[in-house]
C-alpha cells in the first residue's frame, strides 16, 4: 500500500522516528519546517518535497534515493551542488531559489527529467554545456533568472517558445 506523508510546516527539526517504521511511505511533503542535517531518509521515497526547509547544504543522505521521481530543495541557503546527480529515474526537480553560481555538468545525465525549476537564481548565469542535450525537458522555468548570452539552451527552449501556463518558462 501507497503511503503519503504530509508534515509541512510542522516546525520539525528531525524527521518523527514513525516515518522509518513506514514500508509502504513513498511521498513525503516536508516544505517549510527547520530542518537539521538528517543521516538517513526513508528509503523508498519517489518524492521528497524540502522547500524552504532552510537547509544549507545539499542532504548527502539523499543521495541514496535512487528511486526518487520528484524532488523538491527550493527556497534554501543552498550555495553548492553536487557534482554527481544518481537519480536515473528523477522527471520533476525544483532547485528554485538557491545560491548556486554554476550547476554540475552531471545535472544533465538526468534523461529522464522533463520539468526544472530555476527560478530565482540570480547568481546562476551559465548552465552546463551538455544541458542543451536534454531532449526529455517539456518544461524549464527560469524567471529571476540572468543567464549569460551564449547559455546552451536545452531544445524545448530554443526557439523561444513560451509556456502559455507558466509566463516564465519553455515548454512543449
């Protein structure tokens, strides 16, 4: 059985110790609450909503979950990503509003990733050169976002198609 676990602005610092006894959990919305770094994350989550959960470094512990589908770290102090991205199967990612100057080249060996939330990352100015061969991408939304002429483009932006539901972005 599908488990979804919805803890959002519950001023938790860890995770309850309940969410690890959960075999069936595999979304767990914890936006808004102060987290401090976890060792560990319940291992068969595909989605993991961390937005403004003031962290200020990417969860190392994360990168266990192979099988994450979606992944939420918007809205935190986040200055640095890792060089390596190990989710093959990851489709939604919403790194919104972090403090990251450059995105690791890995980022674009996420074939599977058809929606990117850059929004709000007005330190970002270049992404990676292989990030214009992210045939899978429908959607990238880069609103507050300068990028520095000469940015390799991914296709579903290149010729400047706005999204009609997102006035921000590219889509398909």
């Amino acid at each position: 059985r599908r488990v979804h676990g919805l803890l959002d602005r519950n001023l938790l610092a860890t995770l309850p110790t309940f969410v690890f006894r959960m075999p069936g959990l595999r979304e767990l919305w914890l936006n808004g609450n102060p987290l401090r770094p976890q060792a560990a994350w319940p291992p068969r989550l595909t989605l993991l909503m961390l937005g403004g959960t003031n962290l200020h470094e990417f969860p190392v512990a994360l990168m266990a979950l192979t099988g994450l589908v979606s992944l939420d770290i918007s809205g935190n102090p986040i200055d640095e990503l890792p060089e390596t991205w190990p989710f093959p199967s990851l489709v939604w990612l919403s790194i919104a509003g972090l403090n990251v100057t450059v995105l690791p080249p890995s980022i674009a060996n996420l074939v599977n990733l058809s929606a990117l939330y850059l929004t709000g990352m007005p330190r970002l100015r270049r992404l990676p050169p292989r990030f214009a061969d992210m045939t899978a991408l429908t959607f990238l939304s880069l609103r507050g976002t300068t990028l520095a002429a000469g940015s390799p483009l991914p296709p579903v932006c290149r010729d400047a198609v706005p999204c009609k539901h997102h006035m921000s972005g590219c889509c398909r």
